[in-house]
C-alpha cells in the first residue's frame, strides 16, 4: 500500500446524507428547498430558477455552484430556527456528504448517524450510490493505519451513557450476527439499521469518559460491521463500502487495532468480490502489518487466506501457495475461546473452502477438490455449509463428476432455503448455470430444483 494515496483525477460522488438529513428534519420537500433557495436568492439579487430535480442531484453529491451552499443554510436555519453550518448541510468541503480528512470525532458521528437514518428510509439515491475506488477507498485505511490517534473520545451529552448501555450494544451485535446466518443479509439489515438509528446514535452523542466512550465505539463498531455485512449479502455494495468505512474510523476511536483489522478483512472480502485483487492484498498487507505480533490466529488464517485467493486471480502461483502454507499454520493455531467474537465466522473448515477456491483458480483441481470436501465434511452453520458446498460443487463438475455434482446441489438447495441473500443466489445461479451446461439427466433435475428456489422473490 502507498504510503500516501495518490489522488483520483475524477473521484465518484457520494450521497450528501447530512443535506438528507436535516431536509427530512425540517420536514421540506425537494420543491420546497428549491423554491425557497431561489427567493432567498431573489432578495440577494440572484435570479435563480431551481427545480426538484436541482435538489436530488445535491443530495446525490453534487456540490452547488456559488453562493447556493450559503443560501440552503440560510433556509434551513430560518425552519429549523438554529444556525445551519455548510458543514452540518455536507458541503464544507468539495465532495458533498464525504468526510474530510482528519474530520474531527463529533463530526464523523452526525455523517455517520445522517447515513444510519437515510438507509433506514430507504432513500433512493443512498442505495444506488456505487462503491469507490482509487484514493477514497484507499484513504479510510490509510488514515486508519497511521497518526494521529484519537486522544481523548470523551464527550458531553443529554444522555448519561453506562456500562450496562455498552453491553447492550454488545449483546445486539450478537443477535443480529446470528440473524444474519440464518435468515440472510436482507432479511436482517432493515432491522439492525432500525437498531443503529434508535439505539446507537442516542448513545454516540450521549454523555461518557474517554474510557468508557473506547468501549462504547468498539461496540458500536461491531454493529456497523455487520450493517456493511448485511448490505454486502443484499448487493447494496457502495453503502456496504460506507459502512465498513464507518466501522473502521469507530475502531480507531476504540483504540482496539485487532478490531480494525478484522473490519479490514471485510473490505479484503468485498475488494475480491468486485475483482479490485491488487487492493484486497494491499489492504491485507496492512491490516497485518499495523496488528503484528499481536494479530488472533483465526484473523490472520483469513486474511492470508484471501491473499491466496487474490495472487491466484493475478496469476501469482508462487506467491499465491506461500499465503496458503501461512493460512493453514494460523489455522491450526485457532483457540475459539481465545477469540474475539466478531472472529467467530472463522469456524474450522473455513480456510479450506478458501485455500479450494484459490487452488481452482490456480488450476489444481485434485488440491482444491481435496480442501473442498475436507471443508464439507467440517461441521458449519448452515450459511457457510452453503458457500462449501457450492464450492465443491463447482469442482466435481469441472473434474467431470456430473452424478456427484447433482448430489451436491440438491444439499446445497435444500441448505439454503429460508435464506435471504444476494450472495447466496448468486451461487446458486452459477451453479445451476454449470449444472445445465454440463449435461446429464441428475444434473437437469438439480438444476431445475435450484430454479424452483430463485422463484420465490426475496
């Protein structure tokens, strides 16, 4: 990874959240932000004509031109009948609703709160946003990794935060981590997006020491991470992106590094989903630099897991096989209850699907057929038996055992009812796709079983 992220000529625009926000706040429609911008604009002698459509392409991240920023404060103010900053509205900066480097700890939670509170509403133009590349997906782990630290997270609020509040959080992330294997990422995340916005955020802005405030963050942190989980497995990828970003800047409040690191894995997870391969070992190289020596077994096993993964997608066998000798010594290292409890998905078995997965690519398939069923034979929940079992699935058929194949994906179906996930039927479908194009009555019928499950809309 750069030492200093090199700037992207033309960065996306992100969704002003905070602009969103304070409007819902105010209770002002679209038409009624422009009209009253164009006669605050009139009294300063401006004849400005906006419409709606002017207001949804600001809160998409465009950054009004001249004065305009200055006027929508002054409307806002006038309704909420309190000062209105451009930063409170997203636009202290050129990149509406992004936060600036270095933003201070007080302003990053109202961005994050803003973000909490548009999802739950299912606002439009924050579920459409697309994931960023370059420098601002870069630069949250940059500025994660290095100075300066947060000194002091204390703060002063209505609500006296206590340590019973902070295990609640705690307990919630549990649950909802739970919900989320069992019934799937979009069947989960309208309710712990509910829970951030009527229990965190109160909390966040609540009353506590700077040691109590550490706690508080690393919880809420957790709970954001599976926020980003949630809209990862819904395919919501640019808001999954947000808040995996969020949870790694409430990591760095919490001064818990392995923490980070294991909000880092989640963006390795999603960099090799959108094919970004380069970064997934960029952003593991750091996540196990910044940690060291003092990095869990189980994290470690699945960040050089991923590694392997990423260098057999850029054609590094070499490179690829030293991260998978790496990942399988961690792995025999893994003391469950020595673990974190956001590293619990790291179950026995789990390295072995990956190391499979980076072994087909590679093109060994006795290897990865090996690894594959060694991972299906290993007891999972069912979620991740689904994921092994397509895997080994996608093996037999490239090995030409068709018969065997079908046997897999009837148990791969049937595993995977009463889910609701994004990922999930996607693996269904490139397994039925291979299933088809392989040929054979057994493999027909275990294609058409799967077909009887995309049916039912999620």
């Amino acid at each position: 990874m750069q030492p200093h992220p090199q700037p992207d000529p033309q960065p996306r625009l992100q969704p002003n959240t905070l602009l969103d926000s304070l409007l819902d706040e105010a209770g002002m429609s679209h038409t009624g932000l422009a009209s009253r911008v164009n006669q605050a604009g009139r009294a300063r002698g401006l004849a400005l004509r906006y419409e709606h459509t002017a207001v949804a392409r600001w809160l998409k991240g465009q950054r009004p031109r001249g004065q305009v920023p200055d006027l929508i404060c002054e409307v806002l103010a006038g309704r909420l009948h309190r000062a209105v900053t451009l930063d409170d509205i997203g636009l202290g900066v050129p990149g509406a609703g992004m936060p600036a480097a270095g933003c201070p700890l007080s302003g990053f939670v109202e961005r994050a709160t803003a973000l909490w509170r548009c999802d739950e509403q299912q606002r439009p133009h924050v579920l459409g946003a697309q994931a960023v590349t370059g420098t601002p997906a870069v630069m949250p782990v940059w500025e994660w990794e290095n100075p300066p630290e947060d000194m002091d997270v204390s703060r002063d609020g209505r609500t006296r935060v206590s340590v019973a509040d902070v295990q609640m959080l705690s307990a919630a992330r549990a649950h909802y981590e739970q919900m989320y294997r069992k019934a799937g990422g979009m069947a989960t995340r309208a309710r712990v997006v509910g829970f951030l916005s009527a229990e965190t955020a109160p909390l966040l802005r609540g009353a506590y020491s700077d040691s109590l405030g550490r706690r508080l963050h690393r919880a809420a942190g957790g709970l954001v991470a599976v926020a980003g989980i949630c809209a990862y497995d819904s395919d919501v990828q640019g808001l999954a992106q947000r808040y995996f970003h969020q949870a790694l800047r409430l990591a760095k409040a919490s001064g818990d590094r392995g923490f980070g690191a294991y909000v880092i894995a989640l963006l390795v997870n999603q960099s090799l989903f959108m094919g970004e391969y380069r970064q997934a070992v960029a952003f593991a190289e750091a996540a196990l630099r910044s940690v060291g020596r003092e990095i869990t077994p189980a994290l470690a096993a699945d960040l050089t897991a991923m590694q392997a993964k990423a260098y057999a997608h850029l054609g590094d066998g070499s490179a690829a096989l030293a991260c998978i000798r790496r990942a399988e010594a961690e792995a025999a290292r893994i003391s469950p209850g020595a673990e974190p409890a956001e590293t619990g998905y790291v179950q026995p078995g789990l390295v072995n699907v990956q190391v499979a997965e980076a072994l087909l690519s590679l093109g060994d398939l006795t290897a990865a057929h090996e690894h594959a069923a060694a991972a299906v034979e290993t007891p999972a929940h069912d979620r991740g038996r689904v994921h092994r079992l397509a895997m080994l699935c996608q093996i037999e058929l490239r090995q030409g055992e068709t018969e065997r194949a079908a046997r897999t994906a009837v148990e791969m179906t049937e595993r995977a009812r009463g889910m609701e996930s994004q990922r999930l039927r996607d693996r269904l479908r490139a397994v039925r796709e291979h299933l088809l194009a392989s040929g054979g009555g057994d493999a027909r019928e275990a294609a058409e079983l799967i077909d009887g499950a995309l049916r039912v809309p999620l």
